[in-house]
C-alpha cells in the first residue's frame, strides 16, 4: 500500500473519472431503457464489449444491441438512455385547492421516459427502440416525439392486443395536418427475438431505405404464433411483421401507424437537420458574415451542395429549389435584428415501389 503524502492546503478535490466519450462519434440508434434511480444515464457504444461493462449479458439491452451489431454492415454507434424510473412533477402543472380542513395540491407528472429522451432528443439517432416499458410509458413517448416530430419510435408489441391498444391511442393522438406520425410497430410474440432492433439497425446503416424492404436478418422468422387473420388485423392498422415473401423473410410493410411511411418521416427529418447544420457551420467558418448580397449568395451554394448530396444519397427526388431575397430588398428591421427571412426551399422527398400490378394475357 502507498503512503498518502500530506498537503498543506486548506483546497480539497473530490476526483471522479470517467471513460472518454468520442465527440465526433454521433449515434446511429439509441435504446430507451430504465434507470436504477431517479436520474438520467446516457452512454455511446461502439461495440458490445464496452456495452457490457454497464449492462450484463442477460438484460434486455444488451440482447438488443447484440441484435443490432449482428446485421451485416452495422457497426454502430448504439447510445443507451437510462431513463429516471419514476415520474417527475412538472411545475407548470402544479396546482392548489383550498379546503375548509386545509388544503390539496395536485401536480402534473411527466413520465421518466419523456424526462430521460427529452434532454438527448438532438444526440443525432434517427431511430429508437425500447427496452421495459410499459404501455403508458409507450404511449407518452409516443405523444412526446410526435409534438416535436423528432426520431423515429419502433416498438416491438408482443401480440396483437397490445398492438391494438398501441394503434388506437396513436390514431387519436396524431392527427395533426402536416406533421408525419412517427411511431411503428413490429409485432412479435417471442421474448428472444428482436426484430425492431434489427431493423432499425440495418435501416440506419443503409440509408435510404424503406423498412418494408428489409430482410432475412438473422432474428428474421415468421411468428408461428401469429395466424393468416392475425395478418391482416395487423396490417390494417398500419402495423408491421416478419412473413415470408417468396422465400424471402422480410416486414410486410413499412408504414408508421399513422398511415404514412417510416421512410417518409426520417427522410424529412435528414433533409431539415442537413440543411440546418450545414447552414449553422457556414456561419460558425464566418468571423463576420456581412449582411450583403454575397453572403446570400454563399448561403444559397451551402444549400445548392446539400441538395446535390441529398440528391446522390437517393433522399430527394427533386433537387432543392431556392429562392432568396436580395439584400436590397430586407426590412431594414431584420438587418437591424441581425436575421435574414429570405430563403424559401422546396423538394420532394424520394419514394420507392412496393407493388406492383401488371395485366397478363394469356392465349391458349
């Protein structure tokens, strides 16, 4: 044992070391999970090695991750969110009544989930998965990254009364004019199969792509459980599964529950946070961008480049259409404001093919 050396120093540090967390190293997919206090944990794994330093090889988050590093070309990062594991009083929500005895005072809580996802909603994953939540921390979650239209949730239902009770809530929720539902459901009845894992994993590592084209993972297999009705239950609501496609093991759609495609909401998503950093690094090279037509003008080369790449990477179907307001022509009270309101985009969004009808005219 080493001898404490004294210090005359009335200074006194407590020292906490902690593992080195890469900068530039932005998640690819993240996993909610349940924290063992009333805090929030957040962690970046390139691998499962250190992943299982935190969370051993029976917990659910590592057989997720373990699901997620066994697809082909996936190399991560996955971050894991460990959310508080109890409800956190909201004060806007409190509220006092008085009696003639006293008093009540009542709060509005939010759940440990929203709490823990709500201060890493911009770490950069587009796709989230879930491990031990329950319905209500579901459906919270839900409503939560739907009223931000942030990241895309994919649960994973255990059979199709839960998908059903998942389904009516959101059809309730998410009915908001041009904003795209963002939550989808992979059913499956097994408890060692993790499918949602997998496909948000490979859909992360091959971008773009249309969930309903995924397939023959390795935790890809028809649900023996699961019976031809139960099929079309599930895919009337917009739900999705593991079926058998011509010998292929693939999802039977790609939608959200919303109705509208999972691909269309990440898309969207990659085309507005491209366009915002690539425009908030064009000012962050800048020491003093004048507000004068030649920055307007570089401004609109830094989206005409976005466009190019977004067009390449096969999200747009249209290259990136900008307008802009000349110098001359800006209220002197944005100048004085220092905010230019003079860009106006439009694009559209790739789409792919699904189906496919064709005539056939045969002659014997």
């Amino acid at each position: 044992m080493s001898d404490i050396v004294k210090q005359t120093t009335d200074v006194h540090f407590i020292v906490a070391i902690h593992a080195l967390t890469n900068p530039n190293s932005a998640p690819s997919v993240a996993i909610a999970t349940k924290n063992t206090d009333a805090t929030t944990k957040s962690n970046i794994y390139d691998d499962l090695d250190s992943l299982s330093a935190d969370y051993a090889e029976n917990t659910g988050v590592y057989a997720q991750a373990a699901a997620m590093f066994d697809v082909n070309g996936f190399n991560g990062p996955v971050e894991v969110i460990a959310c508080p594991n109890v409800d956190s009083n909201t004060p806007s929500g409190v509220q006092s009544q008085g009696t003639t005895t006293g008093g009540t005072v009542t709060a509005t809580t939010t759940p440990g989930i929203v709490v823990g996802i709500a201060q890493h909603l911009f770490d950069g994953f587009k796709y989230l998965v879930l491990d031990g939540a329950t319905e209500t921390e579901i459906e919270a979650l839900s409503d939560f990254l739907y009223d931000n239209q942030r990241i895309m949730l994919v649960t994973q239902p255990n059979s199709v009364t839960a998908l059903q009770t998942l389904a009516t809530h959101v059809a309730g929720y998410q009915t908001v004019k041009n904003q795209l539902g963002n939550t989808a459901a992979i059913v499956e009845t097994a408890t060692d199969r993790y499918p949602a894992a997998q496909a948000v994993a490979y859909a992360a590592a091959n971008l773009p792509v249309d969930f309903q084209h995924i397939g023959n993972l390795s935790q890809f297999e028809p649900d023996a459980d699961l019976t031809t009705d139960d099929y079309d239950t599930i895919a009337g609501l917009n739900a999705t599964l593991v079926v058998n496609k011509a010998g292929d093991y693939m999802l039977l759609n790609g939608k959200a529950l919303a109705g509208n495609y999972i691909d269309q909401f990440v898309h969207t998503q990659l085309v507005i946070d491209t366009l915002q950093t690539n425009l908030q690094k064009y000012l962050n090279r800048k020491n003093f961008p004048i507000y004068n037509d030649a920055t307007i003008k570089e401004m609109t080369q830094t989206i005409n480049a976005v466009s190019t790449s977004l067009l390449q990477m096969g999200v747009l179907y249209t290259a990136i259409v900008v307008n802009s307001v000349p110098r001359a022509n800006v209220l002197n009270s944005d100048v004085a404001a220092r905010k230019y309101n003079g860009f106006s985009l439009s694009a559209q969004i790739a789409d792919d093919i699904d189906t496919i009808n064709a005539k056939l005219d045969l002659t014997l």
